[in-house]
C-alpha cells in the first residue's frame, strides 16, 4: 500500500469513512514520509497537527523510531497527546509539570511513537544525553516554526537550539515545520536555518471570524463595553471567550471587574499562583476547556497553539504588538468553522507599553561586545548578578541578553556561572547588528498596527497582505467594513460606566517590604506593609495624580481624598508621626501632602529626611544601582525625633520601593518603632 492510500485508510479509521483531508493535507504527509523537508503555513483550525501524526504513524509502521516534536506550549502539549491517542498513537512528553514521572518516561523512549518537548528542554545536557539513545529518529517537527526566526512574531531563543539538534541528526530525516504566521522574510529565514523546504502554503483568510476595531477608548470605556457585550448582547453572552490584555496587572483587573458583574473570568498568565502560592495555570484551562469557566482574561501566554474548538470571541482589550500576533491571536475562535467575533479594543497607553517590549527585546551590539569583553578578561567566568554590578540594566533584560548569547553558543554555563566560548564570540557583535534591523522593523510594525486601526476597507485582507498571503486579493464580507456596520456599539447608557470608572478609581494597593538588599544580604528591620492609593496610572484618578505631579501641586480634592482614604490605617495601626520621602526634583510636593494630612489628624509631622543631588531614579535599572542611587539622594535632617514613633512614611509615586527601602532603613536605624510607608501611586510590577 502506497504513501497515500495508507493516509487516506488511517484517516477513515480514525475519524469516520466520510473523512477527507483537506486540501494539502494528503500532499504534505507524503513530502514527509518521503523524507522531503517540508514547512507547512495554513490558518489555525486547519489541521496541521494531523499531517504529522498521521505522517509518524506511517513512518512507525515502516520501522522508524519515535517522533521528535518541538512544542511551545504546555495547553499544546496536552492538545496534541490527545489528538495523538485517536490515531493510536502512544505519545509522551517532558515538561516541567511531569517532572515526578521523568524517570518513568525516560525509560521507554525507544518504545514511544513521538516524544513532545519545549525548546527550552534542548538546552538540558541530560535530556540530549537521553534522546542520543534514542534509536533511528526519522522525523523531526517544530511547531509554531516562526518562532525559529528573528523576524517572526513570536521570536524565542530557545528555538536556535533546534538547528543545532537538527545538525547531531543525519541528513536523510524528515523535517516538518508548521505555522500559521509566517510571510516571506520569515520563510527565507526558516529556510536559511533549517535548509531548502517545501512549502505547503494555504490560504489565510478566515471566514468565519467578524473584526470590529472601537476608536480609542479609556479603561474605563473598555471595560463597560466588555461587560455590557458579555452580558446582554444576544451573540456574545452566549459564548466563551478569550480576552486579551498587554500586562498580567491588567489581566487581573479585568477578570476581577467580570467577576464582579457575574461573569465567570480567570485570569492566565505565566507565573499565576493560587492563594497559597502554587501554580494553577493547569487548573484554569481545565475549567475553562471544560466550560465551567467562559472567560479568560490572558496575556500572549495563551496566543500560540490553544486547541479549544468553541470560542466563539476573542476581545483584545489593547493593542497586540503586531498584526502577525493578532491574526494568531483571534485565530483561537471559530475553530470548528462556526461563526466567531473579534474585538479589537485600544487606548493611548498601548503604545507606550508595547514601545517598552519592544525596547526590552532589542539586543543592542555595543552592550553585546562589552558583555563579551567582561568576561573575556574573567577567566573564572561570573554569575550573573556579577555581570549586572557593571551595566546599568535590569535583570530581566540582562537575563534575555544572557540567553541570546548562550542559545547562539557564544557562551556557555558551567552551573550557574557563565564563561566565554573563545571560539565564537565575535561573531556575536556581528550578528547583533541584525537585531538592529528587528527593532526597526518592530517600530515599523508598530505603525503599520496604527494603520490597520485607522484603515477602513477589509481588515481581513489587510492582515492576509501583512502576512503574503495567496488569498491577500479577496475580502472577507464579514468584517464590520465590508458588512458596513459596527456589530456591537457602545451604548450612551452603558450601566456599567459609573461602575467602572468607581472600580478603576479604587484599585489600590499594597507596598510589601523588601526582605533583602540588593547585595543578598537580610533586611534586619523592613519597614511593614503599606498602601498605595492607586495601581493604574491610566485609570481616571491616575492620571489626575500624574498631571498634578508633573504641574507641581496636589489640588485640595487630592489632599483631602488621600487623607480619607488613610483614615483607617492611621487609627489601626496607631501612627503619630509623618515624613515625606524627599525629592529633590519637586521638593515641597510631597512634603505639603505629608503636612496636611499630620494636620488633619492632629499628629506630628517630622522633617526627618532631606534630599541630596543624584541621578533620578527613573533611570537606575537594576537593584544594586536603584539602592546605591537612593542612598546618594536621600539623607538624614531631623532624624531625632522619630525615636519611639511609628511613623506614616510618605511618597508620590513608587515603582522598584529602593528609595522607600533606604529611607525607612534610616529611620529605623534612628529609633523609629514601624514605618508604615504610603505612596499615591504603585507604578511597579511588585
């Protein structure tokens, strides 16, 4: 039995004798099985999944070893073992959250007929001893394969590994890269990485996906118009859902305000802990695949790769960072060919928070080559908060640095601490200057997502145009332009308006105290836990407290609201002392809050600090020089007369807590009994 009738045999077996492969399916199994290396770009909801595990099938049947899949995503890894176990197919993975039963599955690697693994796993030296074992691996797929290429949307570090796994391999196995998001530069990237493919290119255009982008809109605006939507529109509140949002703060705002209203909401993104601190991002796509759960309120966490077949919306309550991550994005609805709405939804912060992604992920040549030189003249090699001492960044940029040089191999890891490859690193430099071009091309990214906003023919065909498609010539009839109507409007007499705009002007928050200095070292006395009035500078008290700041005064409303709000916790917590922070940008801004508030409630106001020239802030981006920073700028003055108080310790905006750390410290050190510190503003990510 040849290549095809076998496909077309499993096909039916599998599914039903009326199943037919949709068209490229049956081709692209047979390029693979015979070895052709293959890169196979059709819309979400397609099928790609099938070719390859049909294809592993065939290539099992004929005496090959297990599959090597190359997964993004746990929520994908699970979707695909499931998929798998219909064809018959004994699949495992290794990921984080089966760590308990590695061992287990180690042991009959030989015997599986495809093994799922993140990218991130190819760089264990102990999974790739175990997988040399591994006997006659024919088949290599990477899925999400944009994600191997700089210029993709979803461009990950870890995926370079790959081509240097696909090089330990001979030349004669299969290779298969799937995705739905990749226009020509990227397939010429791909192509350059792992070698001439065949492509398989269908058309992008979804048909059964309505987009609607709303003019900009506040905070509050958005989430009155997703409630109201959620709640009485006749399709909406029928479905699930996924909205999607920049930040994890604002995930949790969102779903918090949904819960509120009576709409089932989660929010997901990476890191989500429970109440005691575990991770329970499994536990909220269960619930939700389930339907026990109808809304997710989600980073990209959940952009690639989520297999659920009836979503029927997608809400995007800001801008995506691109319009190739956002065709991906509302690719998760109308899976199952139903009908299914996109929302685009976008205020004047996006930009600002989508720049400062793109500012974080540039891998800038000069920095790369001092990186290099330092540990160039370190022959021990250097820790990593050893290497921060010496650049004014913070950890999670140096980090993504780091992992760029090491997934390149122009450095390596010796535990935790890093080393020169002598061989390569010049190269690096070089190489990063290609990065330079990325970040140009983000920024044009970026004003070509400003285009699609503003443009009003068919948004369908204007992202397939991004995105080369061969279908980029047709219009999709359903989008708001090309019915001529918006699908849902926002009503005058939204009501939930005053309601949103009351929940965002009380999100406040705590200011928690740093155990440690940036040294490691304990923090003896920290100050105790605090408050900060608000945590969104773009909700509508937000940005009242920002334009104030930036005039130089806090208007009488402000004082007499913040002394309100502080009521409470000056009675609890028994205070009868305040002190500002000193700035020496504003120097009486703060200050003449602190004196108000002392005055309203008839308690000492102690000039106890002072501040001393230093760079601002702002501009200190690690630990060690945000800390080293404040104890520049802040100084003792009346200091003596905290002894024995406990004292309510006050600042305009907070965002890394050093300068609230340092100046506690030395209140404390001068016999303040607890410092309770308060800031009008929680800028930070804490």
């Amino acid at each position: 039995m040849d290549i095809q009738e076998r496909a077309v045999q499993i096909l039916k077996e599998t599914y039903g004798e009326s199943s037919e492969f949709r068209e490229g399916q049956l081709e692209a199994i047979t390029a693979v099985v015979n070895k052709k290396k293959s890169l196979v770009i059709q819309k979400t909801g397609w099928g790609k999944s099938i070719v390859y595990f049909i294809a592993t099938k065939i290539l099992r049947e004929r005496g090959a070893g297990p599959t090597i899949i190359i997964s993004p995503l746990l929520a994908l890894m699970h979707n695909q073992i499931e998929a798998a176990s219909k064809l018959g197919l004994d699949v495992v993975t290794i990921n984080s959250q089966n760590r308990e039963d590695w061992d287990a599955i180690y042991e009959r690697l030989n015997d599986v007929d495809a093994i799922i693994v993140s990218p991130e796993k190819l760089s264990s030296p102990d999974f790739i001893e175990r997988l040399s074992a591994v006997s006659d691996i024919q088949m290599v797929v990477v899925d999400e394969a944009h994600s191997i290429s700089d210029w993709g949307h979803d461009f990950r570090p870890d995926y370079q590994r790959i081509v240097y796994l696909l090089q330990s391999f001979p030349d004669h196995i299969a290779i298969l890269g799937t995705t739905a998001t990749a226009n020509d530069r990227v397939i010429q990237d791909i192509k350059e990485q792992l070698g001439d493919l065949n492509v398989f290119r269908g058309d992008l255009i979804r048909d059964n996906i309505s987009i609607q982008v709303n003019p900009s809109q506040s905070k509050v605006e958005r989430l009155a118009f997703i409630t109201d939507a959620l709640t009485r529109h006749p399709f909406l509140s029928q479905q699930q859902g996924i909205i999607y949002c920049l930040t994890k703060k604002e995930c949790e705002s969102v779903a918090e305000f949904l819960v509120q209203h009576g709409i089932s909401a989660a929010a997901y993104y990476s890191g989500v802990q429970g109440e005691s601190g575990e991770d329970i991002s499994e536990e909220i796509l269960s619930a939700f695949h389930s339907g026990e759960t109808r809304v997710i309120v989600s980073t990209v966490k959940l952009g690639m790769g989520y297999d659920k077949s009836d979503i029927g919306f997608v809400i995007h309550f800001q801008l995506p960072q691109n319009l190739i991550a956002y065709y991906q994005q509302i690719g998760r609805a109308g899976r199952d060919g139903s009908p299914s709405l996109a929302l685009l939804l976008h205020g004047d912060e996006d930009e600002e928070i989508i720049k400062s992604f793109i500012e974080g992920a540039n891998k800038d040549p000069e920095l790369l080559s001092q990186i290099l030189n330092l540990l160039h003249d370190n022959d021990k090699g250097m820790k990593r908060n050893e290497i921060l001492q010496h650049f004014n960044l913070n950890v999670t940029k140096l980090s993504s640095v780091l992992k760029y040089l090491y997934v390149h191999n122009y450095i390596y890891m010796d535990k935790t601490t890093y080393h020169l490859n002598r061989n390569q690193h010049f190269d690096a430099v070089r190489n990063a200057e290609v990065q330079q071009q990325l970040n140009e091309t983000r920024l044009a990214e970026l004003a070509r997502l400003k285009d699609f906003i503003e443009y009003d023919g068919c948004y369908m065909k204007f992202i397939a145009d991004e995105l080369d498609a061969p279908d980029a010539k047709e219009t999709c009839g359903i989008c708001v332009h090309c019915r001529g109507r918006q699908f849902i409007v926002m009503a005058d007499d939204n009501p939930y308006l005053v309601a949103a705009r009351d929940y965002k002007n009380q999100l406040h928050g705590v200011i928690k105290p740093r155990k440690r200095w940036s040294n490691n070292k304990k923090i003896d006395h920290p100050y105790e836990e605090g408050w900060s009035y608000t945590v969104d500078a773009y909700s509508p008290i937000g940005r009242r407290l920002m334009l104030e700041r930036d005039n130089g005064q806090f208007s009488d409303k402000t004082m007499i609201t913040i002394s309100q709000f502080l009521s409470e916790h000056i009675a609890e917590h028994g205070i009868d002392a305040i002190a500002a922070v000193p700035s020496h940008r504003k120097p009486h801004l703060v200050s003449e809050l602190a004196q108000f508030i002392a005055n309203e409630y008839h308690i000492a106001y102690i000039e106890a600090l002072q501040a001393a020239l230093g760079s601002p802030q702002r501009e200190m981006h690690n630990a060690m020089m945000q800390e080293q920073n404040a104890r520049e700028k802040v100084k003792t003055a009346d200091i003596a007369a905290v002894s024995g108080k406990n004292v309510l310790l006050i600042d305009d905006f907070i965002d890394s807590r050093w300068t609230m750390t340092v100046a506690a410290s030395l209140l404390l050190e001068n016999g303040a009994n607890e410092i309770y510190p308060f800031a009008l503003l929680n800028i930070g990510n804490d």
